[in-house]
C-alpha cells in the first residue's frame, strides 16, 4: 500500500525495517512504504524598495504560497540585522495558489536622509520563511543653503541659511562676479541663474553696469522642495568711475564730484562733461554747436560712448523767449544717437520769428 506521508525525520525505534530517504523521497516503515511530501512554505523573495521619498517608500517582494493559504508582511527598522527596534507592517492574505504573488506596503513617517533595512516574511501552515534583507535610504527636504560667497563685494546682509534676498556692490571694473553656493546636504542641486553647479563651485556671472540679479535655486534630493536665493549685485556705472577718478570720495549728490557741481565755476555740470566726454579738468562751455538747414535749426553734439552705455538719456530742447520754464521738446527731431561716440544732429522748425533758442539736456542713469 502507497499513501502520502507527513514529512519528518523520525525513524520507527526498535524496527530494524524502518528507514527513509531525503526530504523529498520516499521511506519504509515495518512493511509499509510512504512518499514524503515536498515542503510547502512559501518561497519569499525580498525586492528593492521603490517609491522612495523624504519620509515615505514602498517595500516590495514576491511570495509563492506553495498552495496553503498564505499571509506576508515586512520587518524594517534602522538596525542592519533587523534584530533590534525593528517594526513590522500588517500581515496581508494573498492566497493558496503556486505562483508568485506581488506583495507591498506603503511606509510612512520615516525619518529623512536616514538608512533602513527591510525583509519580507511570509507564513502558512506549514511555517514561516523570510527574504533577504535590502537597505534603502530616504531623501531630503532640504534645499537651504550651508554658505554662500561672492568672488567681489561683500554681501549685505551678513549669509544666514534662512536668508534668501543679498545685495552688493562692485566697482565698474568689475565686468564679472564669482559666486559659490553650498548646500546644507550633499545630495542636493543647484542651479545658478539656471545653469547646474556643483555645491561648492564657483560659477561665474557677467555684470552690466548697474543692477544684476542672481538667482540660486537649491533643490532637494526628494525631487519636489526647492528655495531660491537672490543676490542683486550692482556694478558702478562708467559715471562713477569717471567720478570716482577725477573727484575721489564724491558722490553723485555731494562733494565736488556731485553731477550738479560745477568745481571749475565755469557753468558747466560735472553730469553734462562726462555725458559729452569734455576734460573735467579744464573749464568750459556748454557743448554743442547751432546752424539753419532746409527752415530748421539745428543742434549738433556728441554723447559719450560711456554715458550712453551708462543709460544717461539726451533731449534737444528749444525755446522762444528764453523764459525758464519756457524749453520744450515737442517738435524737435532728436537724431539718432545710437551707441555713442559719433556727432548727432537735433532739428527744430525755425518758428514765426525765424530764430529759436536750442540748449541740450541730460539726465543720469
């Protein structure tokens, strides 16, 4: 007679008839022979963690149930032999069946940028068996900086990580500025004015005269936090070099450097000799010359190269009676000044008394 047997490694005590053979064999006990049954735990494969985010992943495995109804969860923690402080997730049904079923549980409230351990474990009647540990580590939402530093000019206010807005200042000479953002955790991106650099790298800008901002954006490893720093840094205008260069100390509203201040007494503004290129260290008289054409009077003078660049802006302005408020510009065809450096010619309609009064206006950046 041939039945299905139980498993096991008992002989019959006393019967020298009694033996077996393996695990998944067959044996003889007295005159009987029994078959002996394969193992039906189930076979559980531990799979890597996917999902992974700041504070949350979702464990994975695969787990056969051998054909007895099966339940499966995971044991996880911090602790590399998942002996001590571990946790486990509830234990879910996936069946009786003999194939590979996907098993997963969501984690959350995990702490960042910290290392975990996991295993699958899967249990039937016929036992409990476990997969092998992986690891995962979670992300970060931070996306400060740890240091921030220009090549030039000092940052005001003082760098602090939860500062975000910075300015300073540079003199015209300076044409570009390195800038060298850290982040507080290694794992994350930076961007300056769009452009990935490596934390700790400088990047360098370009500086037009005036006003430029620079923008660092810091993004976390979790993929979705980001903070954005602005450093508006201002390069001296060619006005304040030329400022800074023949009248030291001045500025554009004191000292004899000031744009209003004639210190030659000789009528003519320090504002009107940069913005024409006249020698500030000689006196003069106001630039530009007169002359008729075709009904018109005409105005021509030369804008520095400089001052154009600089922004400084030039209008012709006429006048009949040469009363104070009496100058205007509404009919008078300024010329084209273009990049500076090169003579532009400004006409006006003589007017009913065949002469008009023409003086030019400048105004700074």
């Amino acid at each position: 007679m041939v039945t299905a047997g139980v498993q096991g490694n008992a002989a019959c005590a006393g019967d020298p008839a009694a033996w077996r053979e393996g695990e998944q064999g067959w044996e003889k006990i007295g005159g009987t022979i029994n078959t002996i049954a394969p193992p039906t735990t189930p076979i559980t494969s531990s799979v890597a963690a996917s999902g992974i985010g700041a504070t949350g992943a979702t464990l994975n495995a695969t787990v056969n149930p051998n054909g007895l109804a099966t339940t499966a969860s995971f044991i996880y923690g911090q602790d590399p032999t998942l002996v001590a402080g571990t946790q486990t997730t509830t234990a879910q049904p996936i069946g009786s069946g003999s194939t590979d079923q996907a098993v997963n549980a969501t984690l959350a409230s995990l702490a960042q940028t910290t290392t975990y351990y996991f295993r699958a474990q899967a249990t039937n009647s016929s036992g409990t068996t476990l997969g092998s540990i992986l690891s995962f580590t979670t992300l970060s939402k931070d996306a400060t900086l740890s240091s921030l530093a220009l090549g030039a000019g000092t940052l005001a206010p003082a760098f602090a990580s939860g500062t975000t807005s910075y300015t300073a200042s540079v003199a015209n000479s300076t044409t570009s500025v390195t800038v060298t953002p850290a982040a507080s955790q290694a794992d994350a991106s930076i961007k300056v004015n769009g452009t990935t650099t490596a934390s700790g790298a400088p990047a360098t800008v370009s500086l037009d005269t005036g006003p430029n901002t620079i923008t660092v954006l810091v993004g976390a490893s979790d993929g979705i936090t980001t903070k954005t720093y602005t450093v508006v840094v201002t390069r001296g205008s060619n006005l304040d070099l030329w400022r800074q260069t023949y009248y030291p100390g001045s500025t554009a509203a004191t000292g004899p450097g000031a744009d209003d201040a004639t210190p030659l007494n000789d009528g003519v503004s320090n504002l009107m000799k940069f913005a024409t290129g006249m020698d500030p260290a000689k006196p003069g008289t106001m630039p530009g010359t007169t002359g008729r054409s075709g009904g018109n009077v005409t105005f021509t003078y030369t804008p520095a190269a400089s001052a154009v660049a600089d922004g400084v802006s030039f209008l012709v302005e006429y006048n009949d009676t040469l009363s104070p408020t009496g100058w205007f510009s509404d009919i008078v065809n300024q010329g084209s000044i273009g990049a500076g450096g090169a003579p532009v010619t400004a006409m006006v309609p003589e007017g009913t008394a065949g002469y008009r009064f023409l003086h030019l206006k400048v105004t700074g950046p």
